[in-house]
C-alpha cells in the first residue's frame, strides 16, 4: 500500500512528516510512504511581517487544494498553524503530544544586561513577556524591546547568535524534534543547532504564566473523508487525549476570533488528576483574561459553609537549617528555603517544584531552568534533550520529605500546635503538615481535606481514600469553592 504524504520541506516539517510516515510503518508493515515537500505561502514570503499575513492558513492553506483532489493521502501540519475553521471535506488525526511550553534562550554574554530584545513576532508572546522578566529573571531588566524575527529555527538562533538580539522565544518541543532527530539528513542542522545553544542559557517558560499558542506541539494529520483505507491506519495510532486537549484550545481561540495575531496563550495538558488548562493574555476587545483550572470528573462539594468551620493554615513547624555540601550539579528546589544560604550557582542547572520557590530563588539571583508547577515531581524538568545528555536530578528538601534527597533542612514541631477544635474543612500545604496534625488528632480521617494535585496528595492518599480529598491548583480556589 502506498501512502503519498505531503508537508513543508522546512527540517523541521520533514522531519514531522517523517514521525508520522514511521507511525504508518508501525500500523501495517505493508507500508509504502511517498513524500511530496513544497513551500507555503509563509515560506515564500519571509519579509511580509506575520501580523500582515493572512489571518488564515498562511503555512497551510496551500495543500487545500491537494487534499481535496487527492494528488497525496495525507498532510502533516503543526496544528498551530491551521485555522480554526477546517475544510468539511477533510477530517484530522493526532500523535501525542509533545511539551507544548515555549522557551526563553538568551545569549550568555547578554545575561545581566538592563535592557534586553527578545526576538518574537507573535503578539502573545510580547504581551506576556514582560510581565515574566520582572517576576522570574535573577536580575533587574530595565527595557523589553520585541524586534520581529521570520525564518525557520536555525536562522532564528543565528540571528540570534549574530546579535540581532539578546534572547529569542520559540516553542521547545519544535527544537526537542530536531535535536533528537535520527535520520542523517538532519546530522548538519544538528550540529549547527548544538553549536548556537553552547553559546546560550534557556528558561522554560511556565504554562501557569506563560500559556502557548493554541495546540504548540501537536502535530495534525490531515486527510480526506472519503480516504477509508488511510484512515483506517490513522486510527491505530490517534491519541484522543491530545486531540481533546487541542480542541478545548481551539475551540477557546475562535471563541475570541481565531489567528495567530492573538495576544492570548491557551494551554491544556493531561494530568492524572485532571486537564491543567491555562488561559492568559489580551482579548481582541482589550480585556485582560487570566485563569488556571483543573478539569476533572472529580464530584466537589460546592454547598457554601460556615467560615469558622474552615480551618486557616497557621503554623505546625519551625525549620532549622542542616549543613550540606552541595557538590551535584542538577538540583530539583521543593521549597526556596532548601537551598543553602552560601550557595554559588556556577554552572549548577535548578528547578523548583513550584513558581512560588521560582519567584524567591530569583529574588536571591539564582538562574532557574524550569518548574514542576505544582504539578508533581514526575512534571516540567524534561529538559535532557536541551542539555545533550541524561539528567539525574538531586532533590533539596527536609529531613522527612519522601523520596530520594539531600536534607538541607528540618522542620522542628512548634511546642504549642495549632487547635484544630471545631474545624471540618482544611486545605493542606504539604504531607508533613498533614500527618503531623493526624497524629495529634486521628478523627481527622474523619474530616473534609483538599490540597494541590503533587506530592501532599499523594501523602494524603495513604491515609484517607480518594474520595474523601479534593484536588484543587491552590488554597484561593478551594476556599473560594467552599465559601461562595
């Protein structure tokens, strides 16, 4: 059977559509992929300014025609770059996901400057940038400036390298593909993309602050209707959790109008616990829209309570400081507080369990890599391929934290612990927290709890069933939930 597959002939856009050609190799071995590469109008236009394209379809639009009258079976976009509203005579598959999120790169001798120009010609991400820098940079930038920047990603990064900027944004996992690529014709771009990156420092930027584009790092399959026999092969490998979580995004962007000259980023991942659905930026109208939920079948009580059934979080523990030597270089923050007062960062990478810990650290002039979120430990520090090698993290936390660590710190029980008399609602900040309130009060089993979706839930769970916890991204949300 042969399967003709057409695509941009960017590295990048082959090398997509070669993912998807090894896909319809894995569903039937009988399998024959004929490859057709041309350019869009985007291609062929590198000077007119992205704001002055087309509003629809200026990567994709070109292979409308192709599809419709089967001169190839399939196309292999990047689902971002189609419109929302889709041709009715084709239907679309997706293979999962990769990190959607976006990443800062800057150049190591820019770093420390006041005045910083990142290259970006997306409007969303010009809209949030600024707000980022000032919160999560180790130092003080004065000016922002945005110099627009067209082409594929190697001469963005070497614009990049060339000086024409300081910084540039770009989605992760579209660099992740090319520098994991296998195939030899890719050995060049490689090399020269290792080369730029030897030069630079990255952040990846948190989806709580920094929502992508709708559907950054899905690929979409595009196929006719009526194609049965093709079809029938995508089917086999179409992941419907990412085809969801891209539609929920979608679905939200042509709410406000649809394009790609939006100043909203819109992100919805899996998450055990439920989709983590991240929403921020600029209407077309010019309202400011921000909200960061977690969806979920979980039944949450909702019925308002009385207040001083609500238990408010003081203090259980006083934390005492533990001489460490620090000597590994990968570290994984699960609090600010974990890491040494002396520490020197040097070369050391960081990544922080929550942006709470990210903020602090910052304010102290530690350079932070990326971030679990919140999110649990197993979440948001996937940067091997970035780095060219295999992580092993060391964690930084107390002496009863679970799992494998360094201690750097213990939490010391306060003699006078808080009284919990009266008080059926709670919402937990960590395990230690909570079990040292169980062994003081054991018909606390007995109570309504909630806490975050990371690693209190999962201390919690060894004491009470599922059902009788709530999973909320904060105590705000929760205690906003119980109160009305």
């Amino acid at each position: 059977m042969l399967v003709k597959i057409a695509s941009r002939k960017s590295d990048l856009a082959r090398l997509q559509a070669y993912i998807v050609a090894e896909e319809l190799r894995k569903a039937h071995d009988q399998v024959q992929v004929e490859h057709l590469f041309s350019a869009s109008f985007g291609d062929l236009n590198p000077e007119i300014p992205l704001d002055q394209m087309p509003t629809k379809g200026a990567f994709t639009e070109d292979f409308k025609e192709g599809i419709k009258n089967r001169e190839f079976d399939l196309v292999v976009h990047s689902w971002k770059d189609l419109p929302t509203d889709l041709p009715k005579d084709s239907l679309l598959f997706t293979l999962k996901r990769e990190d959607p999120r976006d990443l800062l790169i800057i150049r190591k001798e820019s770093i420390g400057e006041k005045n910083l120009k990142v290259l970006t010609s997306s409007p969303r991400r010009i809209h949030h940038i600024v707000p980022f820098i000032k919160k999560y940079f180790p130092y003080e930038v004065s000016i922002v400036e945005c110099p627009e920047v067209r082409g594929n990603i190697p001469t963005r990064l070497k614009k990049l390298i060339q000086k024409e900027g300081d910084a540039l944004i770009m989605a992760k996992a579209a660099l992740d593909r090319l520098l994991s690529a296998e195939k030899d014709e890719f050995t060049e771009v490689k090399k020269e993309l290792r080369e730029y990156l030897s030069l630079c420092q990255f952040m990846v930027l948190p989806l709580a602050e920094f929502p992508t584009a709708a559907a950054q790092g899905a690929l979409a399959i595009e196929v006719h209707k009526d194609n049965s026999e093709v079809i029938s092969l995508l089917r086999n490998f179409h992941c419907e959790e990412t085809f969801k979580n891209v539609k929920r995004e979608r679905e939200l962007l042509k709410s406000f109008g649809g394009g790609c000259h939006q100043k909203l980023g819109m992100t919805s991942i899996p998450h055990e616990c439920g989709d983590y659905f991240s929403v921020s930026g600029e209407t077309p109208t010019g309202e400011a829209i921000k909200s960061l939920d977690l969806l979920n079948d979980q039944k949450k009580s909702h019925v308002q309570i009385n207040r001083n059934e609500i238990f408010s979080d003081p203090k259980f523990f006083e934390r005492k400081k533990i001489n460490a030597v620090i000597k590994e270089e990968n570290l994984y923050i699960a609090k600010d507080y974990a890491l040494p007062e002396n520490f020197v960062q040097n070369e050391k990478i960081i990544a922080t369990s929550g942006l709470n810990s990210w903020r602090k650290l910052a304010k102290k002039g530690i350079w932070v890599s990326c971030s679990s979120e919140s999110l649990g430990e197993n979440l948001g520090r996937n940067i091997d391929i970035l780095l060219d090698k295999e992580i092993r993290w060391t964690k930084l936390s107390h002496t009863k934290a679970p799992g494998e660590k360094i201690a750097t710190y213990e939490l010391s029980p306060l003699p006078d612990q808080p009284d919990l008399g009266g008080k059926k609602y709670f919402y937990w900040m960590s395990g230690s927290q909570f079990e040292l309130a169980l062994s003081n009060n054991p018909e606390l089993t007995k109570a309504n709890h909630a806490c975050g979706p990371g690693n209190t839930r999962s201390t919690i769970l060894e004491y009470i069933p599922s059902e009788n916890l709530e999973i909320y991204l904060s105590y705000d949300q929760w205690y906003q939930s119980k109160i009305g």
